[in-house]
C-alpha cells in the first residue's frame, strides 16, 4: 500500500521577520557609507596638519569603493544579501527628500530643459542600440532590453520591460550585466571629464543625468562632481525616468503586433503600473517647500535626511557590482552598450553645452 507524502508550503515570514532580515545589510551599508566620510574626513585633516595639499576625494567614491572592494573579493554572505538590496530603496528616499532643496520655478525651469534633451537622447539611444544590435547580430529581445535600459534608467528600466516584452531570463541578465558595468564605468570617469572641459556645476549635473543609465550611479556622478551637481543630476534623471511607462509601452506593443508578447488592453493601466511614483514624492517635496510648509531650518534637516539615505545608496551601488558576474555574461551585449553609452555620452555633451549657452546653466 503506498503512502502518500504530504508537502506543507513554505512558511510565509511575518512582516518583523522580514524586517529583522533587512537590519544587518542596512547596517553595512550604512557602516561602509559612514566609513567613507570618516576617510574623507581623516586625509582632508591630515593634509592640513601636515601642511600638505592631498586630493578631497569624496565620501561618495570611498563607499562605492569599499561595497567593490568586498563584493569581489570575499562576496556578500547571505545574511546580508536582503538588506544590502534595500539600497534603490535608499535612493528613492534620497531623491523624495532632496525635493525640499528644489523651489517649484527650479524645477519647471530645469526641468523643461531636460525633458528638451531627454527627448532627443531616447531617440538617439534607442537608434543606436537598435542599430548596432543589427550589426552584432544579438537577439532581438536583448537588442531591445538594452535600449531600453540604456535609453531610461538602466537596471529599473529593463526589469520593468521584461515582463512587458516577455524576454527570456538570460537576455535579462546580459542587458543587466552590461549596463551595470557601463554605469561603473562612467561614474568614475564622467567627473574627471567634467573637470577637464571645465563644465559648471548645473551643466555637469544635467549631462550626468542624461548620460548615466542607473539613478543611484547618475546621482553618484554628479555629487562626486559637486553638491550642487548631485541635485541637478537627480532632477535631470527624475526627467528622464518619467519616461519609462511610456518607452516600456511603446516596445510592448511592438512585441505584441508581432505576435510575442502579450497585448496591453488597458494602456493607462499599463503607464500608472510603469510610472516611477517616487517622481511624484519629489514633485510633492518641492511644491510644499515652494508654498512655505517648510521653516529654513526644517529644509537643511529635509537635506541632511536626503544625504545620508544617498549615504546607504552609495555603499549599495558598489556592494551590488559584481565585476566577475559581468565577465561571466561574454563581451557581445557589452560591446554593443559601450558603442552606444559612447555615442550617447557624446551627444548629450554637446547637447548640454549648447544649452549651457543658451540658458546660462
């Protein structure tokens, strides 16, 4: 007589244990972040007690430094893998908050400018992927996962488009694996440009955020940059990420006409469900503080908050860049994305200084 063998589900964790899974990754990265001030901190008196004139590296490139640093060496143990992941959560925050540091009049005035270029960036961007995509002979599916990412907002941008276009999970991963190392990449080497063109603050952070695919490495860049850069980076990706729902749309409908993905019957559905709602957090910040709501004191509090939930995001970006992991995934995707990240970097420099010119950014 056989026996039967029941299988119970799995237990579902209460909402204090899953909290309490999150407090040890939160903890490193906000460890890893702190650390990368006290080291900023620390050369910056050395130099003035020794009388010596040593580089102000920022804390922000310390953080991202030691999360690299440890993510390729000895990894991230499993205890901390589910709150290290909280980091976009970091930045969301970040990014909400940093909306009292913004009067309405900066906002629609930047902001009209951006939304400008960020037009003719996604037109630039999707082209070219779209066309060295041909050329390289990747899947069409992965063709349009990395113009996608490469024309919004990267990792974000594509998670949201695979569903959407019903792409296999290893195109995914390629489309993830090289825009992630192309956002490693410009973040260090877009500031060092800026400098040597000798680009202001305003117009370093709006290249940053046209430029830069992932928010946390666009918002990374422009306060390695500067402050005042870190916030027109931010405003200037928010720009360019209200545009997902409808990229996201347009590809998905594409795939459907072909008869590979599903059709979207309610297309304002659809837009809500893509639509970054944190944009609508910043714009709600930025009309109260506008109004008044908001003492001068209560401001700097709103932006010290901003600051050191940008502060766990940092140290996130870096623990979150597993170099071996983009080796694994093979060089075609990547070369297709650093064709067209080059071309879009070049672009929008010369979009961002004609602009400069023009609107004295």
């Amino acid at each position: 007589m056989a026996h039967s063998v029941s299988v119970s589900p799995p237990r579902q964790l209460s909402w204090l244990q899953r909290f309490v899974q999150l407090i040890p990754g939160v903890v490193l990265l906000f460890v890893l972040g702190y650390l990368g001030k006290i080291v900023q901190q620390a050369i910056k008196s050395y130099g003035v007690a020794n009388h010596l004139t040593l580089p102000d590296i920022e804390y922000v490139l310390w953080a991202i430094l030691f999360g690299l640093i440890i993510a390729n060496t000895i990894g991230i143990p499993k205890v901390f893998q589910p709150g290290v992941g909280t980091y976009e959560f970091w930045l969301k925050v970040g990014i909400v908050l940093l909306g009292a540091r913004f009067l309405l009049g900066d906002v629609l005035k930047l902001g009209g400018v951006s939304l400008a270029l960020v037009a003719i960036e996604l037109f630039v961007a999707i082209g070219i992927i779209t066309v060295l995509g041909r050329v390289f002979h990747l899947k069409p599916k992965l063709t349009s996962l990395l113009a996608i990412g490469s024309s919004i907002c990267g990792v974000s941008a594509i998670i949201a488009a695979k569903g959407a276009i019903e792409a296999e999970d290893d195109d995914a991963t390629f489309a993830i694996a090289a825009i992630l190392a192309l956002g490693a990449f410009g973040l260090f080497v877009y500031p060092l440009i800026g400098h040597a063109l000798g680009l202001s603050d305003k117009a370093f952070g709006l290249w940053a955020g046209l430029a830069v695919d992932n928010t946390a490495e666009a918002t990374a860049a422009g306060a390695l940059f500067s402050d005042a850069a870190g916030k027109v980076a931010v405003l200037a990706k928010t720009t360019r990420n209200a545009t997902i729902g409808f990229v996201v749309l347009g590809y998905a409908l594409y795939w459907a006409a072909k008869g590979q993905a599903q059709a979207v019957e309610n297309k304002a559905a659809f837009l809500w469900q893509k639509f970054p709602k944190f944009v609508l957090g910043f714009l709600l910040i930025s009309v109260l503080a506008t109004a008044g709501v908001f003492s001068r004191p209560q401001i700097a509090s709103i932006g010290n908050l901003s600051r050191w939930a940008f502060l766990l995001t940092f140290a996130g970006v870096g623990l979150r860049t597993d170099l071996r992991e983009i080796k694994r995934q093979g060089l075609r995707p990547f070369i297709v994305g650093a064709l067209a990240e080059l071309s879009v970097t070049i672009v929008t420099l010369l979009l961002v200084i004609g602009a400069a010119a023009l609107f004295n950014l």
